[in-house]
C-alpha cells in the first residue's frame, strides 16, 4: 500500500512494516497481531487500519510508531476491511470468515495522544460491549466475507455463499442481496459515481449491478434470510464474459475497468458502458496475483512476469521487468515510480522502479 509518503505492509508472519516511499528506506515495524495481516486501510497522517487471523482490528499511529486501539468482537479472521466517512463521522467496516460484517467508528487519535500516555497504549476492548466505538454487527452472509468496499452510508460486501449484499451503516440495515453470481464472489468494487456494484468470481464472470433502478437487472424477489426485510436481485444489468477461470481481481479508474483472472488473461474493458477495449494474456499463463490501473496505465503481475501496457493505445511498453522474481504480490504506481511487493527463493522484498 503506498500513501502519502509511506509504503505499508502486512504479512503473514504478523507484522507491518512501514517504508520512506520518498528516500526508499525501512522506518519501522508495528508488532502486536498474533495472526497474519490480511488487511490493512491508510486513514490520514499516519493513522493505519489494519485486521488479523488474531480476529482482532487495531489502529495505529505510525508516527508514534504504536498501537493505539485493539478492538475485539469478531470470531475468525478479520480478512477484509474499508473506511467510511458519513455526517462527518468515520467509519471502519470488517468483514471476517465468521459471516458478519462489524462496524466501527473511527477512534479521534490525535485528540487522545495528548492525554494518554505512552505506558497507556494501546486501549484494548475486549468485548463490543464495553467499547465506545462499536456500532453493530451486519448479519445474513452464509459464508465467509471476502471483500467489503463502501462510501458514505453504503457498503458492500461479497462472500463466498455466491451472494453480495448491500448495506446502509446509518440504519444497520440489509438493502439488496444480489445473487447473479453462481459461486464463490470475490473482488467487489462499489462504482459510487454510477451507483453500481461491480463484482467477480469464480463463476469466470464479471457482473455489474444497478443500485440507482434497480429494475434495470431484470427480476427481483423479498429476501427472507437478513434480519430486515429488503429485495434480492436475482439476475445483472450486465455479465461480462471472456475468462475462463476465477476472476480474483479487479480495479476501475474514471475510464476503464480491468479484470484478472487465473487463466493468465486480463481484460480491459470502457468503464460506463464496459465494451471490451484490450484483451491481453501473461505468456505464462500464469494467474494474474497483482494489477493497479490509472486512465493511462495497467501494471499486472503473475509468477515471474511483471508487465505494463500504455492504455491510450493498448500497446505493450515493458515486459517481464522483474524476470528473476517468483510472484509479485502487490503493485502500486505514483509519479514516475513503481513500488511491487515480490518474493524469490523464498524471500520476500519490494522493489521500487524508477520510470523517469
């Protein structure tokens, strides 16, 4: 994750590092989860989200170099998170393999930091009982909570029970159950300019729903199995078709949207009206673990092979950049610079790319 001028990660042996994006150097490692970091949210100056296989969601303060709060509710691995601001309040929303989503507001930690002592941190809230800062629990997925993306009072959640549903934080309550999928749903993306969610699987498809008349996906029913009664959509306004395996990521920026999948292949597709704009395919055909796009670019990555195309034209301008890794993780694009989280031999590291 690169914010500000800072480069976040969490791993599976606990910890989070954090990095000078800018002097490209190590400054510190924040310890304090038992289980692996399987997601992690960049607040502002400095303050980091981050959830666990410990079941635990923690704030921290990098400037400090501490964890400031320990929030304790769920009962599995808090694999997913997203951050929300709505009537000035922020939000932080979780999404665990326990089947619920546990919604939070964001502790104030500047305002803290001049009346908490050092030998006070971090605040540890062992039930949601007890803390200030629990909101409520989102219960009706069957299965575990892959991916939560959200904005404002809305958010989204996509699970492996094939289903998303869409929530509103500000009433705790179900809107929609979208069903088109018809198995595991992994990424999600929730378009709030368009008022649609956007979502992939292991279906091979990629499905986008209109939230805004929820007429044009064709035919709806009462849902039964969320605490509120609300509507399930049982069918897509679109499903984009082309893959033939597991679609594990996607990411959209104002004029495109792109799809990865494990068949090695990656589509590109018009962001308003998704026709296909550029179909490109790893030559090892290998699954594709990383991608990061912008109106301009696409970076993608799989086992051993590191690529970027130029999108004004299609072309393909660099190629196996990082020939001597064994997977690339992560992919981040700022300025000139490319940051990738890599691994080979068994090792781990990141790589900054100078592209100026």
């Amino acid at each position: 994750m690169l914010r500000d001028n800072y480069v976040i990660t969490g791993a599976n042996d606990n910890m989070i590092r954090v990095y000078d994006s800018i002097n490209k150097k190590f400054l510190l490692q924040l310890s304090g989860h038992d289980g692996g970091v399987w997601a992690l949210k960049y607040v502002h100056d400095g303050i980091l989200v981050s959830g666990s296989a410990d079941r635990t969601v923690r704030i921290w303060d990098i400037k400090r170099g501490c964890c400031t709060h320990v929030f304790k509710g769920h009962s599995s691995t808090v694999g997913c998170l997203d951050l929300l601001e709505y009537k000035n309040t922020k939000y932080v929303v979780t999404g665990s393999r326990d089947n619920t989503l546990h919604v939070w507001k964001l502790p104030e930690v500047s305002s803290t930091t001049d009346h908490q002592a050092e030998h006070d941190c971090p605040l540890i809230f062992h039930t949601p009982e007890e803390n200030p800062y629990f909101v409520g629990v989102l219960r009706g997925h069957t299965a575990s909570i892959r991916t939560v993306s959200g904005h404002g009072n809305i958010v989204i959640s996509a699970s492996y029970d094939s289903t998303l549903i869409v929530w509103d934080i500000a009433e705790m309550k179900c809107l929609y159950i979208l069903s088109g999928h018809t198995d595991r749903v992994y990424p999600a993306i929730y378009d709030y300019e368009r008022k649609r969610c956007i979502s992939a699987g292991m279906d091979s498809t990629i499905r986008i729903s209109d939230l805004e008349n929820i007429s044009n996906n064709g035919e709806c029913s009462n849902a039964t199995n969320c605490a509120y009664p609300c509507t399930k959509i049982l069918e897509s306004m679109y499903a984009l078709q082309g893959h033939t395996a597991l679609v594990g990521l996607l990411k959209l920026s104002d004029k495109f949207l792109v799809s990865a999948a494990a068949d090695g292949s990656i589509r590109v597709w018009d962001a308003n009206d998704y026709s296909r704009k550029f179909s490109y395919d790893h030559t090892n055909f290998s699954s594709i673990t990383a991608c990061y796009v912008s109106d301009s670019i696409l970076a993608s990555g799989s086992e051993g092979q590191l690529d970027i195309y130029n999108l004004r034209n299609g072309q393909l301008v660099h190629s196996n950049i990082l020939g001597g890794a064994d997977h690339i993780w992560s992919i981040e694009f700022r300025g000139n610079t490319l940051v990738t989280a890599a691994e080979k031999d068994g090792q781990s590291f990141l790589a900054f790319l100078d592209f100026s």
